[in-house]
C-alpha cells in the first residue's frame, strides 16, 4: 500500500514517553502496511529548538529500533525535512490563501486581545478571536503597514456546518465553525505558526495518515478547514489518549523518570521497553504481553488502538525488562553491562571469563541492567557487605548461630567442598531444613536476604571466601 506515515518532533527538549509511543505507532503502522515512515524536525521554534534535542531526539528513536525512509538524516523525495528550511514555501501558501480570502492581516494589540478573551470569559462564553480586522479596507490596511504596525495573518473560519474528523481511533468527532475562530497563521515576526506549517509539510510530503497524541485533537478541525481552502486532500487521522501515571494523573516528573533517554540510563533494554510501551494503547488478540519486533509488526494495526487513556506501571515494566533480559545470549548481555559495568568497575583488571560466568548467573534474576553493579558485589571481595538487617535477624536467632557454626567447622574440614554435600552436611548436623537452614546459608555467602542461586554462587567465589564471610558474620552477630 502507498501508506505514508509521518512522525514530527519538535527539537526543544528530549524525548518523552507519551511521544515516543506515537512514534513507534507510526513506525509499526508503516512498517505493517509496507509503507513509508517520515521524520520531520519541526523547528519553527526558533528560541527554544536547539540541534542538541534534536540529535538526542534522534538517537532515542534509533535506541528504541525505529527506521525511518525519509528525513534528514537520510533524505527523501520531499525535503527540506527541518520546517526551517522550508519558510520560502509557507510564504508561498500564505500569499495563495490571501488571494483568495481565506485569510487576513490582523493589526490587534495584545492587550486588545487579551481584553476581548476576558469579556468572552466573563460572559461565560468560548474565547475567540472577534473578527475586528476581517472587513478592513485596502487602504486602511496600507495605511497601518506604512504606520510599521505589527501583524498576524489569520485564517478566516467561514460560517457553516460543523467540521467533521472521522478519527481512527475516537470515531466521529464534530466541532462547530463557531467557536473555533479565526486562528493566527502567521506570527509577527515572519514566522509560519504550528497549523499552517503542518498543513502545508502534510500535503506537499504526500502525508496519508497523521497519528499523534490527543492533545492535538483541537488543531485537527483548523488544519481540515485550511486543507479545504487549499484544496488538499486531507489526511485520515487518528488521536491517540494520554499515558497516566498509576494516580491516573498526567505522566510527569513526580512518576519518576518520564524520557526515553532516563529509562535507558536506568538500564531498560530497547526491545523490552518498545514492546511495553506498544502495549499502552494497543493489545494482541491474545493476551500474550511478550512480544518480539517481527510479531509486533505482523500483527500491529489501527484496529485495536484504544480510545481509552493507559497507565504507566513501573512494576511491569521492570517484570518485562527482566524477561527480556533472561532471552538475552550472554555475549549480548554482556554487551549490553559493559557501560554500567565500566562505571564501577576496572575491568581490565577482571577476568574477562570469569565475569561472564558471574553474568549468566545474575541474568536469571536482575530486573535492569543497573541492577548488576549491585548484584555484582557478592562476587567480589573487596566490594562485599553485610546488609543490616541481616545482622539483626541473625543475631537474634539461636539457630542461625547453630548454622552458621557447623557451616564454618564444615568449610575448615573442607574448603573444597561442593553445594550438595555442603547442604547435607549442614542437615544431619543441624537437624534443621528449609528456611531454617538457607536463610543463613544465604546470609552468610551472599550477605543479603535475596539473590542468585545459591548453587550457582559459590562455585564463582574466591577460595576461601566462604568461610571467611561466614566468620566474619558469627562475629557480627555475637
């Protein structure tokens, strides 16, 4: 299908949760249909765009696995793809929708407007735009050009019936002509506002669908009505509701981290944090939740968009990411641990083999990829601690001394001793099992309540090492 799909950033911060699942939307929609996806920077923002967000924005995008067929990065047939290189043509359909009177100048002060707003508020009334420049003559217009009197141009919302969007995922929304009101297309400093840019990068880029968050829904009335006085074919579009934090309020700060960039410092793996973010908005006919690139792309469609707002629960996410993680080959686990492990830790200095060892079995229990630094510490002598709380429970229990005694005069008869025998051993001369008898084992060889297998622990640990801790514990606590 001859799909075109388009996802367009603004380059004046980094790149959010909420924009990040439109732009694997659209990127699953193209990609579905076999169609094209384009990026468009929409810099019109002269102030606040900087080509630092934009090339963050970008390398978010690509962490996350997205491609895309035309953008500036990779060119196209339909460029300049940076809205500010695109002025000379808004200046061109700015004159056309002058010439036929589908817009006008607007000489209205600010405080004129603002005074106008606030009776309309007053009133209980929809704020808007009065229309006292739309009848002005030529000549008076003239007159307060050569005055250097500054304006806007505005699109003229003729009356008539209501503006209806057929919405993909909202269904049939309709607003009325009459409490839109003549918005400003051109700003007075020159510059193209976010409605005409749009309309105009649209239709010349060949745009068939525009999906994006609902936070836009307002702007589509304006933009279909400029589509009309162009004569565009306007696009199909498709709104897609907010992502909530669990107190069903706005994502924000107070959620926690709420970037791509943040999750990806906080140790989320790409795949696992694209299929999660797929699933806001979006559910498989089955009530599979682990769902790999390729299956994404086969099964995506607009079908089963929900008009309905999600929520971001960080618990699942982490469930996720540590499934993910466990699919993981080492040599890509491995890879992937490098920078966080490089942070803490001279790894020229480790051995290369025996930290892979260690890695595969932290793999099977870690949550994120941050979550190994930490973990990483039972392994390693001079890092190696004893959490409080293990000391005070310890201590407090006759039979984890009981433990913890046999366990060392065990490891002094036998430093080489395996985990099964050790465990048996600690049975027929303690008498004791389950919990009674690894929650010390655990304590003693790891120096916290949760971790690895233990089994897969103590072969990794230095020789010697284990009854050292175990000492150094029944001291602790004695």
């Amino acid at each position: 299908m001859n799909y075109r799909f388009r996802y367009a950033p603004s380059p004046t911060g980094v790149l959010h949760v909420g924009n990040a699942r439109t732009a694997i939307f659209n990127w699953l929609l193209a990609r579905h249909y076999s169609s094209k996806l384009i990026l468009r920077i929409e810099d019109t923002d002269k102030e606040r765009s900087t080509p630092e967000s934009e090339k963050a924005i970008i390398e978010d995008l690509k962490w996350l696995g997205l491609d895309w067929d035309e953008g500036p990065d990779v060119g196209g047939d339909c460029g300049p793809y940076r809205q500010s290189q695109r002025s000379s043509l808004y200046e061109e359909h700015q004159k056309l929708l002058l010439e036929k009177k589908a817009a006008y100048e607007c000489f209205c002060t600010p405080d004129e407007l603002k005074k106008t707003r606030e009776e309309l508020l007053s009133l209980g009334k929809m704020p808007k735009y009065n229309g006292k420049c739309l009848n002005l003559s030529p000549k008076h217009i003239q007159e307060l050009k050569d005055q250097k009197k500054p304006f806007v141009i505005r699109f003229y919302v003729k009356p008539g019936p209501p503006v209806v969007v057929d919405d993909i995922v909202r269904g049939t929304v309709k607003f009325e002509r009459e409490v839109i009101g003549d918005f400003v297309i051109f700003r007075s400093d020159g510059g193209p506002t976010y409605q005409l840019a749009c309309v105009v990068d649209d239709s010349l880029m060949k745009i068939t669908h525009v999906i994006r968050g609902d936070d836009h829904l307002s702007n589509t009335p304006k933009q279909i009505l400029m589509n009309d006085a162009f004569g565009f074919t306007s696009p199909k579009f498709g709104h897609l509701p907010m992502v909530l934090g669990a107190d069903r309020k706005k994502l924000s700060k107070r959620h926690g981290a709420c970037s791509v960039g943040e999750y990806k410092q906080q140790g989320y793996v790409s795949s696992a944090f694209l299929n999660f973010l797929v699933l806001l908005g979006w559910s498989c006919e089955t009530s599979e939740e682990i769902l790999n690139t390729e299956r994404l792309i086969k099964e995506f469609s607009e079908d089963r968009l929900s008009s309905s707002p999600s929520i971001f629960e960080t618990n699942k996410l982490d469930w996720m990411n540590g499934q993910y993680i466990r699919q993981l080959s080492l040599e890509e686990f491995y890879r992937l641990e490098r920078p966080f492990l490089e942070k803490d830790l001279a790894l020229s200095q480790v051995d290369e083999s025996w930290l892979k060892q260690v890695l595969k079995v932290l793999q099977t229990s870690v949550a994120k990829l941050t979550d190994v630094t930490d973990q990483l510490q039972i392994f390693l002598k001079d890092k190696f601690l004893i959490e409080d709380d293990v000391i005070k429970e310890t201590a407090k229990d006759l039979d984890f001394k009981k433990v913890l005694i046999a366990l060392s005069k065990i490891l002094e008869d036998n430093p080489d001793i395996d985990f099964d025998d050790l465990k048996k051993q600690l049975q027929n001369e303690t008498s004791l099992k389950g919990k009674k008898l690894f929650h010390p084992l655990r304590y003693a060889m790891t120096g916290r309540k949760n971790g690895p297998e233990l089994a897969l622990v103590m072969p990794l640990l230095p020789k010697n090492e284990l009854k050292l801790r175990v000492d150094k514990l029944l001291k602790e606590t004695s």
